[in-house]
C-alpha cells in the first residue's frame, strides 16, 4: 500500500478559509460597507494561518467556551485537542457598536489592507490573569506572551471569517513561502510519509544541524519550518535568518532530504503550551514528527528545559497524529570529536561546547569571535555582515 501523509487535524481534508477569484471580489465589496478594525500583529497571523488551513479545522475566531477549554483543558467545547487560545479582541466601543449577527471587516494593523471579514455570533470578556497563568505558566509582565495578552483590548469577538489576502507574505517571500496545500503535495511528490519539522525562530548553528539530521536519520526528510512572522526585539529577522538556513543547507545537507519552507504566525513564546501548537499545525503542514529540542518555544527562564518533552505525556492518546522527537540537549564535545547529546556522550562540561542560539546572537552583536565548532562559516558569514549593518546605521545616527 502507498504510504500517505498523516491526515489534517481534526479533519478528513484541509479547510482553508482563503476567498480567491469573483468569490473573493464580491466580499471585498461587500467589506466596503463594513465597521472596520485593526487586528494586532498576532490576530494577523492567526487570520493567515486560518485562510490557508494552517488551523484547520477552526472556522474562525474562538468562542468563550472554546477560549476556557483551550485555557483550562487544552480542547475545544467539541472535545478536539487545542492547546492555545485563537481569539481577537476589540475595544468596548467597538464591540457594543456591532448586533448579534453582524459583520466587521478585519484590517492590517500595518497598512490598512484588507485581510479578511467575519461575522459575529458572540462577545465576551476573559480573565487575562487566567490566560496568561494557564497557557504561559505565570503573569509576570516581563514575558513578552503575557505582555500581549495583558495589552489585548477588553472584549472578545467570535465567530465565521472569510479570508482575502496573505498579508503580502508570498510576494515577500517568493516559493519559500508555503501553504499546507503546496507541502503536502511536495511531500507527496517524493514519496515522503514520515516528515520531521524543524520549527526554528533563529538562523541554524551546529546543534540545530545535528537535531535536524539525526531526524533523517528515521524519517523520509525534514521541513525546516521558519516562522516569519513577529518576534521579540533582538531576534534576528526572517529575511536573514532564511538566508542563512539556506547557505547551511546548500553546503550540509543531502538536496532531497531537507525542505526549507515559512508560515506567518507571530511568536507567543508559549513554551510546552507552543510545542503542541507547533505539532498540531505541523500535523496540517502533513509533518509526522516535530523535533522537540530544548526550552522549545521558550524564553528567558520561565519555563524548565525538558518541559516541552514531558508536556507531549500529558495530552490524551490520538489527541494529535504528529508526534515529538525529543532529542536531549546537544553540544560539541572536543573528546569525541563531534555533536553530540547527553543520551552520547559520557564526558563532562569541560569537554563540552555548549551551542545556543543566544550565545551566538551576543558574539555576534558585541563582536567576538565564534568558534568554528559552533556554527559553519558560509552562516556566520550571512550573519556577521547583518550585525555589521545594525552597527553602521547605529554609528550613522
């Protein structure tokens, strides 16, 4: 029997919710006469992932008792498994201005554009405390996920939305820009059933490299998965940092292994709760595996750095198709001549290089040297002339 692609979540096929041709006209018209608002940098993403499937099978924003059971017990009102809430939120104003039944247009916080419209079925007010203790682990205003939520205008709209535009990421970003669609028909074209994902916010140094093929080493190939959409300040930008997955790959990876693809969400720097997410969309994505390295979606020390492992025993089975591969912490060992991870290697710290993609944003911001074992030269080529750029427009001003 053929081998096939682990099936979308949730559902028999995808459910893009993307208006194309005279369908997509005659919403645009009708949107004319529509209240419109300005979504946040998050909702944005979340209306992108929502037209091209990403979050199949949601039909749009979250209702109050999908939004407490995403918060409380990771599923839906339905039962289905969903990890984090997908909500949008509007100011008091706005939200007593619209009936029961009526319809906003949804408008790029950037630059006005159109996005998508929707019609609402329900308002409602959340605890944000509550949010942010569940799906983040704390209320400290200091993480830049519970900073987001704290910062959301008080009322919650849901209901049905009609996707109009991609937000400009496919003419940014050309064939790397890739929908479930085009990457499951990519896959199946090679003949892959098993496909690792590889979701990165950071250029790949040595250890990324290492988790990526100890991956093809049991799967068909790997899809390393760049979000392109908003990070935290510091964070490399996706232009350079797909730039520099793209030298990585030429120069290390066998061509018909590895895939390099983005998607537009933004970062909630979630932790566990992120790790599923990225799973459940990868499983849309038609990945079998996610590689669950360590601090996965994480930031500062706010979460432990297996907790992403251990969070994948504590959903119920069948909850997701993909599946983790959770590779323990890896580093250059000078003893063995090589990556390694603690599963490998018997030696200890002073034997080890211990390789993040922290530590290599400070080298490279404040000018130091980087070890060759810690990153390959043709990367950190692409990433020194960024750095050197910041610091000729700094001196410039």
């Amino acid at each position: 029997m053929k081998p096939t692609l682990v099936r979308p979540h949730g559902s028999a096929t995808l459910r893009p919710l993307l208006l194309e041709g005279a369908a997509a006209d005659a919403e645009r018209l009708r949107a004319a006469d529509m209240p419109r608002v300005a979504v946040s940098s998050r909702e944005r993403g979340d209306i992108l992932m929502l037209g091209i499937g990403g979050f199949t099978p949601l039909g749009g924003f979250m209702g109050e008792a999908d939004w407490r059971g995403a918060c409380d017990r990771m599923q839906l009102a339905s039962g289905l498994f969903w990890p984090i809430p997908i909500t949008l939120s509007v100011s008091e104003a706005f939200a007593a201005a619209i009936p029961a039944g009526g319809e906003i247009a949804l408008a790029d916080p950037d630059d006005g554009h159109l996005l998508a419209t929707m019609r609402v079925v329900e308002r409602y007010r959340i605890d944000k405390g509550h949010e942010c203790v569940r799906v983040f682990r704390t209320t400290d205003a200091a993480h830049p996920g519970v900073k987001m939520v704290m910062q959301q205008p008080p009322v919650n709209l849901a209901g049905p939305i009609k996707v109009l535009s991609q937000g400009g990421f496919p003419q940014t970003y050309g064939d790397l820009y890739m929908t479930p669609a085009q990457t499951r028909k990519l896959f199946e074209s090679r003949g892959w059933s098993r496909v690792a994902a590889f979701q990165t916010r950071n250029p790949m140094h040595r250890s990324h490299e290492y988790l990526a093929k100890v991956a093809i080493e049991v799967c068909d190939g790997v899809l390393v998965h760049s979000l392109l959409g908003a990070l935290k300040p510091g964070d490399i930008p996706a232009e350079v940092r797909t730039r520099a997955i793209a030298a990585l790959a030429k120069h290390y990876f066998v061509p018909a292994t590895i895939v390099q693809a983005g998607y537009p969400l933004d970062m909630r720097y979630a932790g566990p709760r992120e790790a599923l997410l990225h799973a459940l969309f990868r499983q849309n994505y038609g990945c079998s595996h996610l590689i669950v390295g360590r601090d996965h979606a994480g930031v500062g020390s706010y979460y432990g750095p297996f907790d992403a492992h251990r969070i994948f025993d504590e959903i119920p089975d069948g909850a997701l198709e993909t599946q983790p591969l959770c590779i323990d912490v890896s580093f250059w060992c000078y003893r063995c001549g090589g990556m390694a991870s603690g599963r490998t290697c018997p030696h200890g710290d002073a034997d080890r290089l211990q390789v993040s993609g922290t530590q290599l944003r400070k080298w490279l911001s404040e000018g130091h040297p980087v070890p060759a074992e810690f990153s390959r030269p043709e990367v950190l080529e692409i990433l020194r002339h960024y750095y050197a750029g910041l610091e000729n427009t700094a001196c410039a001003r």
